[in-house]
C-alpha cells in the first residue's frame, strides 16, 4: 500500500518534469546519450557518436527533417566541445541547450507515432 505522502511526492515530481542535472558535463553526456539511444533502437542508426548516427539515419530509407537534424547536431558539438577542448568548460545558454534537446526528442516521438513505431522503451536518462 503506497502512503499518501509518498503518492503525493511522486505527483508533484511527475508535474514539475524532468530534473537536470546541474553539472554541464553530465546534462551534454545524458541528452546526447539518450537521443542515441533513440536513434539507435528506432531508427537502427550506427556508428560511435551522436553526430556519426544522425548522419547514418540522414542517408538511410527514413531521413529524419533537415531541422530537427541541425538541432541534434547542436547539442552533439555542444557535447563534443565540453568533452575534447580544454578552454570549454560550460554550456553557455543552458535554457537553449535543454529546449533545443526537449524539442528534437519531442519531434522524433511525433515522428514515431506517424509512423507507428514505437520499439523502444523511452529510455530517458537525465
């Protein structure tokens, strides 16, 4: 028997949406490796990285939208700066990072439901 309180808790936290984490390093490594997941379990994307995925989706038989590949594409330089260059230590528009991410898995769900496939598991990991 789950108790009021816990309930609640749960209710409120389901209300306020997803929680990011405050480290910049870990918000660029999560949205990028759930966005390859999708790509991966849905689209059958390959390759090593975000970047090398939306390309292997970009020439399959399901392109995804010039737009939509441009936003990911963002979020993977984002990513790829803070990883590999020394004097890039933080996201500098955070709002703009996380919207551009809620945005791109958004339209690759509406993107599913068109098509109806839904496969994966809606791994999100923040």
């Amino acid at each position: 028997m789950v108790k009021f309180g816990e309930a609640l808790s749960a209710f409120i936290k389901f209300l306020a949406g997803p929680t990011y984490s405050s480290n910049d390093y870990e918000l660029a490594i999560k949205t990028s490796k759930d966005l390859e997941h999708l790509l991966e379990q849905e689209w059958g994307a390959e390759g090593k990285g975000l970047h090398e995925k939306i390309t292997w989706v970009q020439h399959s038989s399901s392109p995804l939208p010039d737009d939509l590949m441009r936003r990911m594409r963002f979020l993977a330089t984002i990513r790829n700066k803070l990883i590999h260059e020394v004097e890039f230590t933080k996201i500098e528009n955070r709002s703009k990072f996380i919207e551009t991410y809620e945005r791109s898995k958004r339209e690759l769900r509406t993107i599913l439901v068109q098509r109806g496939s839904t496969r994966s598991n809606d791994c999100t990991i923040m």
